[in-house]
C-alpha cells in the first residue's frame, strides 16, 4: 500500500510516474512538473468530487517513477511508456488501422504515393488519416493530376523499359525510364506535401513563382502548365468552407464526455479554410478530463503531424506551457527570444472568432455521440436478434470463434478470434500451435486449443458470451466435454458447418435431406439451424467465422514457409495457386475432400487442373 512515507519520498522534480496494481501490472502512467505534488494529490483528503481520482488510488499498490531533465523530456517519456506497457486507465491513441491514410515513400529516390492502413515508421510520410477510402482515393486522384508521382512497387520500377499507362493518362511522370530528374521529381513531392499538409497558401505562392520564372524564360507551356495547377488548386479552395478570417492553421479540440466514454472532436483549419474533422473515442474513462486531454494532446502530436499555428482547446491544461516550447520545437520555427511571434499558442476561448470555431467543434461532437449512441443501439438490436436466432441464454456481447489449419495434420495451428458488441478486437486474438498431435485429428486439435484457451481463462474468468466452433456436430460436442471437463457452464456454444449437396440423385455422400447450405448446430438440440441469405444475423456469424478461418490460414501460410505440401508436387500448381487453393479450403485434407466442381469454381483452377488435383491427392493420401 501507499504509504505517507512513500509520498514524501518522491522527488519534486519533473518526470513519468507509473502508478502498479497488486500484481504489479501498471495501471496509468502520467508526467508531472512536479512529481511528488501530482501523485500526492490523488490521495488527499480534498473537497474534489471528481470519484475518478478516488477510484484510482483504491486500486495502486506501487507506485515507480523515472525523473527527467525537463519537462519536455517527460512528455516524449510518457509517450514512450505508454505504447510500451499500454496500462488501462490511460487514453490511448491507437494505430487507425480501420481508417485509411496517404503514404509518401521519402525513403526511396523516386518517392511513390500510396494509400494505406498500417502506419508503420519506414521513414515514409504519412497524411490523414481518413474516415473514408473514398475520400483518399479521390485525394490522390487530384493530387497525381497536378503532381504526377508514381505508384508502382519497386520490381515494376526496376524492370520497365517503357512508361506505364499513367504516363499516357498524364498522372505518373515516368521516373522509371528517365522521363524526369531527381531534382524535378523531388519538386513535385515537396509541393505534394505542401498540398497535403493544407499549406496551400505557401503552396500556391511558390507555384505562382515557378509560372513567373518559366515565363520570363519563355518556357510557356511549362509557365502554362503550372497555372493549370494553380487554378485546379484554387478551385479545390472554392470548395472548402471560409470558417476564418486570420490566414493562419489551426486544430481545433472540444471533448464530451458521456457515461465513462470520453469523446475528442477534432476540427483542421488550414489558412483559414476548413479543410478536415475527426472524432476520436475513448471508453472506460476514468480519470480527469484535463489530464485525458493533456495526456492526447501529447500523444496525438507526438508522431510525424502536421503542427499548426494555434490550438484551441475546450478546456485549460496544466502543462500547457512546456506543451507549447515542444511543439513550437518540433515545429522547427526559430522563435525570438521573449516573443510570442512564431511560437505554436494553445487558447481556452471564451468569446470571438476562437470562441466560434470551438462551437463549431463542440456542436460536431454532440452529432457524433448521437452517432455513436444510434450505431451501439443497431449493434444491441442485431445482437439480440442473434440471441433469439441461436436461443441463447444471454446476449452475446462477446464472442470467441475458433478454427483449426492443417496439412495433413502436420505443423497444425489453431486460432481464436474475438469480436466484442459485433466489432472485431485483434488485442485478444490468439494463435495455437498443436502440441499433442502429430496425426490428422481435427477433433483432438480442437479439444488441445480449447482446454488451453478455457483453463487459462477460467482462473481469470476472462470468458465470452459465446464460442463458435468451425465444425459440424462432432466439433460442437468437442466443446461440450472440454467445457464440462473445466466445469464451465455459463457459456452457450454453437458449430457452424459448411455442407455439400449430393453431386447426383445416385450420390449418397451428401447432407441428410439434400439440402445444401451453412448449419448452426447446438447442443442438445437435434436439428440444425439452416442460415438464410440477407438474415443479419446470419451474415455476422458468416462473418466472424470467415475471419476465423483467415486468421488461422494466414498464421499457417506463414509457419509452413518453404515447407512443401502435396500440393507442390502437382504440375501446374504454383506459390499462388496453392496458396488459393489452402485460402479456400482450409487444409490439403478438405481439399481431398472437395469435388472437382468445386475445386474448378476456384479462380485460376481449370477442369484440367482439377481432375490433375484430385488423383493427385487420391494417390498421396
């Protein structure tokens, strides 16, 4: 326990605190100008009603600090530690894999523009990001019509010998055949960045140079085509809302919070213009709503964004002021010496244009917590649609699906994923590597994943709603006795199967009752539920028992490496075909399995090919 010894102990000086639980698991990190001051106050016997603050100190057992030079060095520190021991009680801001952004490759001589979902730190330059592919997409559809960069993957630069169809369509300048030079092209990347980045005023100042420079050289259809791109890029401006009369940048950030979930509305105003919103959501908010606020500040800046003139805020920050020396820092404007002139400013408004943009913010943040509140009340509704559809015995707010991947039971994996109020949760996906079995036995592997998975979480009582088996009734009653063998009897469970039509009235190796389709069976109920096509119900559970079955592939794919499969050793099948062939199926087992109908509906897979692949298979099993 924390004791008024260990309190006085702590420094009074600047740095990172990380507050432990009784496991020692760290439960928030904060940063302080003054670390003994901050952490005594959350345990102080004050008139502050925040139950927040009370709440937290309950739960620490341990407290451990690291003192920093400054306070700067804290804040980068804390942003460090944070995406290190990710603890609960923080606002996190993570990876916007859900959320598309624009890429630019600085690394590489000729620097391409891509759109992706995964920011990784490759040295490229990323933008965004944004809520709509669509809405990238047509960025840089605009974008490559005035600054024609390329797209192409390296191989392809590498082995051309003639310019691509871009280069006729006049949006790729054709670096890979020497149709442009180094220094040009790195022209047309710095102007992409000015673009993207919403500095269109210094933008367009630098393009109306470039025109006057060409003209006096009489380069005109140079001088002509740079004011081709400065009208596209005023036009571009006409469409964008004037919410400003300052020509400056600035982010705008009002918060809300409703219930335990905490709500930042970002607005960007780029030279006065309104050039972009973003929401972020955070749930299980618990602490302080300047110290949330504080702590997003910090991280959201700490990546490689663009850093505007001022910040509106919807609230004060302690902190403020080494918030402001950092960033004006990174943003790498020499400021005077006792001048404000230059220097990246935070504002608490209260009345004025400032104090009008922030309503603006806030009146968008009200829009998207009713948003947010109608989506979680569709998500309820499909959820016990689902609940009534499978009889359920609860609301199946979490559900956990399981598939195994094998080639002819060798270097088999079994997978688990998880989808929380019918959204996938990657944190708690996890991958199996069978330990117990060497052989083909689909029923043994299932029983081996789900006896680790369910005795690890039994003691933690860290369980789901509903388990969804990949399977037929053998799968499910696998379940069933690991589920009783653990004494776990509050969790409803279900098998989804897959089954094949006879191929002919003759045929008895198909379904009962030849009638083909997906089934649900559960336990102690005889007949199968036959899913139906438009049901949203059945479509989620299509849904998550599709992502269960590429998780398991994929994380097989990648263990099998270079390992050779049946498969391999069957003329014209090559790495891709084959990897077509496991996607679909599964394993080389249900490939023997399969009929070559079947088999031939696969892209790439010819009747020829099919039939090669079935005595193939018949010979090797």
């Amino acid at each position: 326990m924390i004791t008024r010894e260990r309190l006085k102990d702590m420094p009074q000086s600047p740095g990172v605190y990380l507050m432990k639980g009784n496991k020692g698991e760290v439960l928030y990190i904060g940063k302080a100008k003054n670390i003994r001051n901050r952490v005594r106050s959350y345990f102080q016997e004050t008139s502050d009603t925040r139950h927040t603050i009370k709440f937290l100190a309950s739960k620490i057992h341990d407290i451990e600090y690291l003192v920093t030079t400054n306070e700067k060095e804290a804040i980068i520190l804390e942003d460090t530690l944070l995406k290190k021991y990710k603890p609960r009680y923080n606002i996190r801001l993570k990876d916007d894999k859900t959320y598309v952004s624009i890429k630019l490759t600085l690394q590489e001589k000729f620097p391409r523009i891509l759109i992706i979902r995964q920011i990784k730190k490759d040295g490229s330059r990323y933008f965004g990001p944004y809520p709509s592919a669509q809405k990238a997409r047509e960025t840089v559809r605009f974008v490559r019509h005035i600054f024609p960069l390329c797209t192409c993957s390296p191989s392809e630069f590498k082995n051309r010998v003639r310019p691509c169809l871009d280069y006729q369509l006049g949006i790729c300048s054709a670096p890979c055949v020497n149709f442009i030079s180094e220094t040009a092209y790195k022209e047309l990347v710095d102007k992409t960045t000015l673009f993207l980045e919403g500095r269109n005023k210094e933008l367009l100042s630098e393009l109306k140079a470039n025109m006057s420079e060409a003209s006096h050289a009489m380069s005109f259809e140079k001088a002509a085509k740079i004011r081709d791109q400065i009208k596209a890029i005023e036009a571009t401006l006409e469409e964008q809302k004037v919410v400003s009369q300052k020509k400056i940048d600035q982010d705008i950030f009002a918060h809300i919070i409703d219930e335990e979930t905490l709500l930042i509305q970002a607005l960007f105003v780029r030279d006065g213009r309104l050039s972009g919103a973003r929401d972020f959501f955070f749930s299980g908010q618990k602490l302080p709503a300047d110290e949330a606020l504080s702590s997003f500040i910090s991280q959201y800046y700490s990546g490689d964004r663009f850093i505007p003139d001022e910040i509106i805020l919807s609230l004060n920050i302690e902190d403020k002021d080494v918030i402001e020396d950092w960033l004006t820092e990174k943003k790498g404007k020499p400021v005077p010496a006792g001048s404000k002139q230059g220097k990246v400013r935070f504002f608490f408004p209260t009345k004025g244009e400032r104090f009008k943009l922030f309503k603006m913010a806030e009146a968008n943040a009200k829009e998207a917590i009713k948003r947010k509140q109608e989506t979680l009340e569709s998500k309820q509704a499909l959820l016990e649609e689902l609940k009534r559809r499978l009889h359920l015995r609860k609301t199946p707010k979490t559900i956990e699906a399981f598939d195994i991947s094998n080639v002819s039971g060798k270097m088999a994996v079994g997978a688990m994923v998880t989808f929380e109020d019918v959204k996938p949760n990657k944190d708690r996906y996890r991958l199996y590597k069978i330990k117990t079995l060497e052989e083909p036995d689909d029923y043994g592997m299932m029983s081996e994943v789900l006896s680790r998975r369910y005795k690890e979480g039994s003691r933690e009582r860290n369980l789901p709603d509903l388990i969804l088996i990949d399977g037929g009734k053998g799968q499910l009653n696998i379940a069933v006795k690991v589920m009783d063998e653990l004494e776990i009897n509050d969790i409803d469970i279900a098998a989804i199967a897959k089954e094949h039509p006879p191929l002919s009235p003759l045929d008895k190796g198909g379904i009962k009752g030849g009638i083909p389709g997906e089934k649900i069976y559960l336990p102690n109920i005889k007949d199968p539920i036959i899913l139906k096509e438009g049901s949203s119900p059945d479509l989620l559970i299509r849904k998550i028992r599709d992502e269960a079955h590429r998780f398991a592939i994929s994380y097989h794919i990648k263990l099998r490496g270079k390992i050779k499969s049946a498969l391999d050793e069957i003329p014209g099948i090559g790495k891709a075909k084959r990897n077509t062939l496991l996607k679909h199926f599964g394993s080389v087992e249900k490939i023997r399995e399969a009929s070559m109908e079947e088999i031939a509906k696969l892209s790439g897979i010819t009747a020829m090919l099919a039939e090669a692949i079935k005595k193939a298979l018949s010979a090797h099993g």
